[in-house]
C-alpha cells in the first residue's frame, strides 16, 4: 500500500472521530508545550543571571567571612570577625594582578529626610568601591580618599532611596539625610542599576565611607566582606589564588587548617547558578515529560478501540486481498498521524505561551531550537511505541472471525 495512500485512509479515520482524537492529542500537546516553556524559562532565566552578574563587574572578586571550626560546621556571617584592614592593605601592596580593593561594611536602619523615611541599608566602602562594582553616578562626586580618611559624613544615593526620600524632581544633592540618628551629605546620586539576579533591589543603598560606618554605625573594626577587581578577566583566577595564598599567611593559618574565609569570583558565582538552574530545568521538564508519557498511553487505549471497533473493516479488507503488513502499516500511520499532529499543535501552544509569559510577566525567554526537536521527536517515538502493538494486533486478526464480528 503506497504511503500517499495510507496517509489518506489514516485521515479519514480520524475525522470520523475529531472529538476523541483531539483529547488523545491533547496529553501530547500539554507534554510538548510543557517542555517548550519550561526550557525557555530556564534559558531565560540563564541569560538574566550572566546579564545580571556582568552589570556587577566582569573581573569582580567577593571575600566573605566564615567560620573555620575544627569539627568541620561553617557558618558564612558578616558579622564574623575575621577580616579586618590588615587584610585590605596587604591585598593592596602584595598582589600583582589584584587592581583595586574595597573593604564593606553593612547595616540595615532607617533613613530619614525631612517628614519622609525608607527602611535600606548602608554599606561602608572606599573611593574606588564604583570601579570595582561596574557601578556609575548619574549626578554629583564620588567620595574622596581624604574623606575616607576623616570619616566624612558624606553620602551617595541609590535609585530607590531617592525615590523615597524626595519629591518627584528635587535634587538630592547637597540636602541632608539622616541614616538612624547619623547626619549624612548627599554628595552623589547613583545611576539605576535594577534587580540583581538573587531578586534584590540593588537601587535600595546608600554609599558612605567605611571608616564613617565602622566608626559612627556599627562600631567595629571588623569588616562584612572585601570586594576586589583582577586587573583582567583572564586574570582572575591568578588574583584570586593571590588573594587566599596572602589572607592564610596574614591570618596565621597552619596548612591542615581550613580557610575562615571564602572568595568568589563571577565565573564560580555563574556556574554555581546555572548549575542550579540546569538541574531545576531538567526536573521540571522530567515532569512535563510524563506528560507526553500519559499520551502515549492514551493513544494506546484508543488504537485498541479502534481496532475493535472496526474489526468487520479489518476482515473485510484482508478478505479482498489486504496483506498483514498493510493493515498493520495503516493503523501505525493513524497513531503517528494523532501523535505529529499533538507534538505539531504543542510546538504551537509552547511558543504562543513563550510570548505570553514575556509580555505578562516580563520573564526573559529563549527559545531554542533543541528543546522543540527532542519534544517533538519524543512525542512521535510515543506515537509509534504505544500504536504498535494495537496495530499488530489488528493485522492478526483472523479474515473469518473478523467477518463474523458483530
């Protein structure tokens, strides 16, 4: 029997029954469409994270503080006491590939200007914290090193802050704010930096200098964390092996010690997310892929009514000298055609909901090639697996009894 032909006798068989064969695609529509949206999400979720972290600064190094107990438990805190200027300053002197460094020191409290007031967070930095940060000021002066120095009470804004504090077109710069009962110079006004990839506003800040917080705020010596910049990308893991070899030889850290220290880098910060990220995309996509399963199973079901229901025409057609290999190529061609035209449909389905969720949400989506291929190809290998056996069933049936069937 010519393919032209079985493909015409498939679709005539499937119109007699639009409704049921529509709810036998629709396990696969859901499955593929499933698969599509979740994969998109997934690389758009990838895309937003590399974007995010590059806004923070492509040769970015974080030193964080931890605890080093001999029973093996570490605990990240800022408020550990383990880095201190000591630190800063021989990162500063002793690194070659190291270009600039910045203690941080944080604390959450209340600003306050005038009868308005914003719940944010002030982070004690240096003169070269915006370098380092890939950050920029859209008004006024970035702090001075002599400012640093004598613990100026000067101050630069973000975004949010603003937006908070003034009114809608009033110039923060040269006002006064108060951060808990601390008097601060508006000096400089930071440009908008948006969401960062963990979902924090990185526009809810206020810059002031470290020796200004660590004095006047928190009362330490101690720093939260240092943030340093490698002198290229290529260069950054050199700086960071620079970093840990300078830190366990200031902290006096005997070699079967561990670090009471961490240093990230962008491109382990990149990996460790899209690593979580791939495996959150691949569980996701394993359950849509059940789905496309239960589809299968459906159009098993189906085929096998169908064979029952048409067992005169099977006989019939076997008594006027159909072959075993023709009937059993029409029904395996009905239950490709059900299972090409669901995968076809959910192909659809997946990118119009793609677009939806960009629009709606404002989600970045990618949409790749590949995911679209394997779902489809799954859905049509479904297809031929669970219609085979409904179909080699009908091409043994026996011409007479078939006739006989009522």
């Amino acid at each position: 029997m010519e393919i032209f032909n079985l493909i015409r006798l498939a679709f005539e068989a499937i119109q007699h029954n639009k409704l049921r064969a529509f709810m036998t695609m629709l396990g696969n529509i859901i499955g593929v469409a499933a698969v599509i949206l979740i994969g998109a999400a997934g690389e758009g979720a990838k895309y937003m994270v590399k974007a995010t972290l590059a806004t923070m600064g492509t040769h970015l190094i974080m030193v964080t503080p931890v605890s080093n107990d001999p029973g093996g438990t570490r605990i990240q805190s800022a408020d550990l006491q383990t880095l201190s200027m000591k630190d800063v300053t021989a990162i500063k002197e002793n690194t070659l590939y190291v270009q600039a460094v910045s203690p941080t020191s944080q604390s959450a409290g209340q600003a306050i200007h005038g009868a308005l007031n914003w719940p944010t967070t002030i982070e004690g930095v240096n003169e070269q914290f915006l370098s380092i940060r890939n950050l920029s000021l859209r008004d006024g002066l970035m702090f001075s090193e002599e400012e640093v120095r004598r613990y100026a009470k000067v101050c630069l804004l973000g975004q949010t802050v603003v937006n908070h504090l003034f009114a809608k077109g009033q110039n923060p710069i040269g006002k006064t704010i108060r951060f808990g009962k601390l008097p601060l110079k508006v000096i400089g006004v930071l440009n908008r930096k948006g969401q960062s990839a963990f979902g924090q506003d990185q526009d809810d800040i206020i810059l002031s200098p470290y020796t200004t917080v660590q004095k006047r705020v928190i009362a330490s010596t101690y720093f939260g964390g240092i943030y340093a910049s490698a002198r290229s990308e290529a260069l950054s893991d050199a700086a960071t092996k620079e970093i840990v070899d300078l830190l366990r030889t200031s902290h006096r850290l005997r070699k079967e010690e561990s670090n009471d220290f961490e240093v990230l880098t962008q491109v382990e910060m990149l990996k460790t997310l899209n690593t979580i990220s791939s495996l959150l995309t691949i569980l996701l996509m394993g359950i849509a892929g059940i789905s496309l399963l239960i589809g299968g199973i459906g159009i098993m079901n189906i085929m096998y009514l169908t064979v029952t229901e048409r067992t005169r025409e099977i006989g019939l057609r076997m008594s006027i000298g159909a072959r075993r290999k023709d009937i059993l190529s029409q029904f395996l061609t009905e239950a490709i055609i059900i299972s090409g035209s669901g995968g076809i449909a959910g192909m659809l389905l997946g990118q119009a909901c793609s677009v939806l969720m960009e629009t709606i949400l404002a989600w970045p989506i990618l949409v790749l090639t590949y995911p679209m291929l394997v779902s489809f190809s799954f859905c049509t290998l479904t297809g031929v697996f669970f219609g085979y056996y409904p179909a080699l069933k009908a091409s043994r049936l026996d011409p007479i009894e078939a006739l006989r069937y009522e």
